[in-house]
C-alpha cells in the first residue's frame, strides 16, 4: 500500500521549458507563480515536470550533462536587473538562448563584483558550495571544459584531461576563474528562484512532482568524474550500454547509449552516488518519479559497439539493497515507479515491496481484451493514472491518429463522441481508483498533435511546445477542470 499519499490527488503536466513568457523557453519566473496559482484554483494539488538538469543541444531533459545541476536556461533573467546584474535595457533585445547566455555572462561579472563588498552575499555562496561541493566542483569544471574545448565529448578531450590528471585539471582552474565563477553563479541562482517556487507551491497547497531517469548521459560530469562506477573503457567509451530488448514496440530493441552502472562497485560503496543523487532530488521536490524502474530490478546489458538492441543480456540488479539504502538514508520514499512495457513478477514485487505506485496509461488502455491493465476498470489503489504522457501524443492526436477498431473501443468504454475525446479521457483518469491523477496541460486545453512534447527515438522538433499563455480564471479548461475534481473526490474544496 502507498504511504506517501493521504489522499485522492490530481496533477497538471507541464514541463518548466513550456511555460509562456519572453525568453526562448520557459523560466523560473512570475509565469511559474502564475501556473501554480491557475491548476490551484482549478483543484489540483500537484504539478509535474521533467527532469531540471543543463540539456545537450537537443534539448532533452533525460540526456543531461548532471544529474545534480540545474539548467542555466531556465534562470529568469528579469530579476537580475532588479539587483543591478543586467540593465532593463539588455532585455529589450530578441532574447534567444544565444542571447540568455550573454546576458548571464554579463550578469555573473556583476553579480561577483557585489560580492567582493557584499558579505552576507559572500557568506550565501560560501554556504551553498560547501552544501553542494560533492558534485558542484566537478560540474563547474566539466562545463568549463565543454565550453573551451568547442562542446567535445569528454572522451575526445586531451589525455590528461579526459583521465583528470591533477596537475592538468589545476592549470585549468587557474585558467579559467572567470568561468567557474559563472557556473557556480548559475548553480546558485538556480537553486534560489527553485526555493522561491517551491515555497510558494507549498503555500498553495501545490506539491512539485520531479522525474529522475535511471540512467545518466555518457556525456555527462557524473561519468567523466567517477569512471570507476560506469561501464566505460580506460579511454571512455562504453563497453556497455543500456537499452531494451526487441518487443512489439520495436523488432530491434532500443539502444540507449547510457553508460551502464558497476553495481558491485556501488554496492562497495554502500550507494554513496545513488543517496546524494535522490537526496539532492527531494530537496527540491515533493514526489519523485523513477524512469524505467524495472532496470533496479534486472536490465539489458547491450555490447557497446552493438548498433540496436537485439544482441545482449539480462543482468540482475541490486534495486531491493539500493531502496533499502535510501529508506535508511532518507526516510520514507515517495517514489513513482514508472513501470511501462513488459514488466515481469519480479518487478511488480520489488515495487509493491516498498509502497511504490506503479503508472496507468489510459492511451493503452484500448483495441485489447476486459483484462488490458490499462482499462479504467482494471486500475488499483496504488497506481498513478496519465491521460498520457510526456512521449505519447496529446489525446485529440492520438485519437485522431489510431486504428478504427482502437477508436470505436475507446468511444465505447468511455460513453462518449469523438469531439469530446479530451474530456472523456480527463473524467476516466479523474474517476479511477489510483490515488493520484495526472492530466497534460495539452489535454486541458484538447490540443492536436501540433502539441506533442516529444517522439522517442528521435532528435529532432522535440521539447519545444510552448503555452501561449496561461488560461485566466474563467477559462473553461479550469472551470471543467473544478467541477471533476470536486466530483471525483480530488479537491482541496
């Protein structure tokens, strides 16, 4: 049984980079206070995004450069010129993200000339890199690195580098003070709008819903700074890499790329990694979903020159000593397991063994036989029930786009007609017996396809959709949105 939840719940789904605002992407700024605000008017008491962590150039927030760091690209910028950083003036250009990183460069410049004068400001920074100096010094030198040697894979950098030879590693930081300087400005002004939006989610009754994906980019300073612990060569590429078998998703499987984890390594290290990386997670949120869950249980270990998934084998993993660990560690653990695709015996026990909530996709729920797992009525207590989610399509496009025999199914179970699919699907996750209930943001609003936040397995026109704006009070979408939470028992009403 779920412990971390007291009560039935709903959720919104929007990622930060889809909020509405000036900058080329969303930001921690009044659009986000102004989100909280709306979906708790409307009834929910919980917002969900992805993962926070800096992106590559495609933009994915589960391909992160740290599992510890947040974004630069999500800072508001607008407050800086309230604290003399930025000119009002620097704002009036186009803001693209060539421009955001200007303006922060800029605005790290300044902001460590006040500190020389300023020492509560000084005392502030101190505080924060001493909190965070497990990863925060091996961050701001990795993308320092990155940034000097034209964005290469670290594998690619210079030996002495590449293998963090002392006396190359100590040149660099003598090197290049100004930009440290700025990452660890970002990483602490990231951490202060966060606090800021946290608080006042807590204040009105919101919860902030994360996402940790199981596996870090190779391309990340979590591999570069700790090899030992990742199935990558002497020379830094994978032996090993993480995927999924062929199934009736894909005849050749999935090849990830991750670097896979030495679990006997970590198991040596009593999960040391494993502990700072989910503590420092719930430090900033309230719930947190684990990305393929059953890879704790058992994963695909694929040849790291295989080109697909076909090829490799299952490998147990140590996942009831690492949950263990982190109850010891942490206390309870308001995990999600998002426990999708072909999930053995195994994996559900591992999951029910520590009161973890499994996921419900009612995108899947149709075209199949009364025992579909998915199907509404087949739902239980302990499962956290998505219209769809971040890589399914919007429910008007993934009704528009699905086999007749899966449509007229849906219509069926749902009692409903085609132009009110949206809603239908809303009022099903709504009325199910999970305890938690989460909704995209483009399924309140009955948005097509031209609204899909993402297509696995591919680069490109990916994690750009955006708000226009945020829906005022009256807007139907919340009104609706009201009326079935207060009648499925979801309100704080």
């Amino acid at each position: 049984m779920v412990t971390w939840i007291d009560r039935r719940k709903s959720a919104v789904l929007l990622h930060i980079t889809s909020l509405p605002g000036p900058f080329h992407k969303g930001v921690l700024g009044k659009e986000a206070f102004a989100f909280i605000d709306a979906i708790a008017a409307a009834g929910f008491s919980v917002w969900q995004f992805l993962p926070l962590g800096p992106t590559h150039g495609h933009g994915s927030p589960y391909e992160s450069l740290s599992s510890f760091a947040g974004n630069p690209e999500l800072l508001d910028l607008r407050e800086f010129t309230s604290k003399g950083w930025l000119d009002e003036t620097d704002l009036d250009d186009e803001l693209t993200a060539e421009r955001h990183a200007e303006l922060r460069t800029k605005a790290s410049l300044n902001f460590w000339q006040q500190a020389a004068a300023d020492t509560q400001l000084q005392q502030d920074v101190q505080a924060f890199c001493q909190q965070h100096s497990s990863w925060l010094e091996d961050y701001s030198l990795f993308s320092t690195l990155k940034s000097i040697l034209a964005d290469r894979a670290w594998w690619h950098w210079p030996q002495t580098l590449r293998d963090q030879d002392t006396e190359a590693l100590a040149t660099t930081r003598a090197c290049n003070t100004v930009r440290i300087q700025q990452v660890i400005f970002e990483q602490f002004m990231f951490d202060c709008q966060w606090k800021a939006i946290k608080s006042y989610a807590e204040v009105s009754g919101i919860e902030l819903f994360g996402d940790l994906p199981i596996y870090v980019a190779h391309d990340s300073a979590d591999v570069w700074a700790a090899k030992q612990m990742f199935t990558v060569s002497d020379i830094g590429l994978c032996d090993e890499v993480a995927g999924v078998p062929p199934d009736y998703f894909s005849a050749t499987g999935q090849r990830w790329g991750n670097p896979l984890y030495r679990w006997d390594k970590m198991v040596e290290d009593h999960f040391a990694w494993w502990v700072e990386r989910v503590r420092h997670q719930m430090e900033r949120m309230h719930l947190l979903r684990i990305d393929h869950f059953r890879g704790l249980e058992a994963y695909w270990a694929i040849p790291g020159e295989s080109g697909d998934g076909i090829i490799g084998e299952w490998r147990k993993a140590p996942g009831r000593a690492l949950l263990e660990t982190l109850q010891q560690q942490l206390g309870a653990l308001p995990l999600v397991a998002e426990d999708l695709g072909i999930i053995t015996d195994e994996v559900t026990t591992l999951r029910k063994d520590f009161g973890l909530p499994g996921m419900k996709i009612l995108q899947f729920a149709f075209g199949g036989d009364d025992h579909n797992p998915y199907l509404p009525c087949n739902h239980d207590v302990d499962s956290v029930v998505y219209t769809g989610t971040h890589d399914n399509d919007t429910t008007v496009g993934w009704f528009n786009h699905a086999d007749e025999h899966i449509r007229q199914h849906a219509l069926q179970v749902l009692d409903t007609r085609p132009a009110d699919i949206a809603w239908a699907m809303i009022e099903a996750a709504l009325a199910s017996p999970a305890m938690l209930a989460v909704i995209p943001m483009q399924d309140l609003l009955e948005l097509d396809s031209d609204a899909k936040f993402n297509t696995p397995g591919t680069l490109e026109n990916n994690w750009c959709w955006r708000l226009d704006s945020i829906p005022d009070a009256e807007n139907g979408c919340w009104q609706k949105a009201a009326r079935l939470n207060r009648k499925y028992d979801r309100s704080t009403d």
